[in-house]
C-alpha cells in the first residue's frame, strides 16, 4: 500500500494498523495475525455498545 495512502474521517470508525516486520511469513504466522484481529474487532464491538 501507498506510504501516503489515508482513509477519509469517520467519527464512527475506527482503524487499526498493523506492520509485520517480515520478510517471509509462514502460514501459521498469518493465520495466528488473522484470528487476533478478529478477536481484537469482536472486543472493540462489545466496548463499543451500549450498556445494558
């Protein structure tokens, strides 16, 4: 991606950015990235509703 890409404001939004600092990345690797994204989203959606 573009060093100078940028996403447009959204106050409704959030964005993570992650930098992996390899040259080569083994399967597993990614795969262990993939699954600590989606449990970081799915945690940032329960802080992020409102309280019962």
């Amino acid at each position: 991606m573009d060093s100078n890409y940028r996403l447009p404001p959204a106050r409704d939004k959030l964005v993570v950015h992650l930098t992996i600092n390899r040259e080569k990345k083994q399967d597993e690797f990614l795969e262990e990235i993939r699954q600590f994204l989606d449990d970081l989203q799915n945690e940032l959606k329960t802080l992020s509703s409102p309280a019962d």
